[in-house]
C-alpha cells in the first residue's frame, strides 16, 4: 500500500446567527504537485457550532474520505472509528471548560 498525502483549502468563519463555521475542500496545488510514489487522498469536512443556550452548543460534523487508491476495509473501518472519536473527544473538551 503506497503512503498517502492531502491538500486542502480551508475556510473559517462566523454566521449571522452567531454560529461558528468550519469547511475543508480538497484541492491542488502548483506548489504542492501529486507525487509519483504517493496517493493523493481527499476529504470533504464541514464543522459549525452553534450556542444554544448559556453554557450549552450544538456541534454538526461532516465528514467525507477518499483514501484514494485500494485501502483494506480493516483501515477504512479504523479511520471511519478514530473520526467518530474525534467528535466524542472535542464534547469532552468543552464539556471539562464549564
């Protein structure tokens, strides 16, 4: 299986409601080529966070891979479980900050 690489252009801002918004597109590149010995993956990310109450958010997390190439479902079925962890870590986060 050949290493993998990723570019992405990304997009931080905040919506009129007040809520917080986050967006990650691949792209490419002339400064960063598609190298021969390597896969170009690409991912399709949309987080936003919006407060719904004093002390109390609402996180939407969008996540969409292309590993590119032909992954073993068994790393495909990690990288799908270590997404959903990062959603259950980022609660955790802010749930210890009120």
């Amino acid at each position: 299986m050949k290493p993998r690489d990723g570019l992405s252009n990304n997009l931080f801002t905040s919506l009129s409601d007040g809520s917080l918004l986050f967006v990650g597109l691949p792209t490419t590149h002339e400064s960063w080529p598609e190298q021969p010995n390597r896969v170009r993956a690409k991912m399709n990310l949309a987080i936003k966070i919006k407060e719904i109450s004093p002390g109390l958010c609402k996180m939407v997390n969008v996540v969409q891979f292309d590993m590119g190439g032909t992954i073993p479902a068994v790393l495909v079925n990690f990288y799908i479980k270590a997404s959903l962890g990062w959603s259950v870590r980022t609660q955790h986060y802010f749930q210890e900050r009120r």
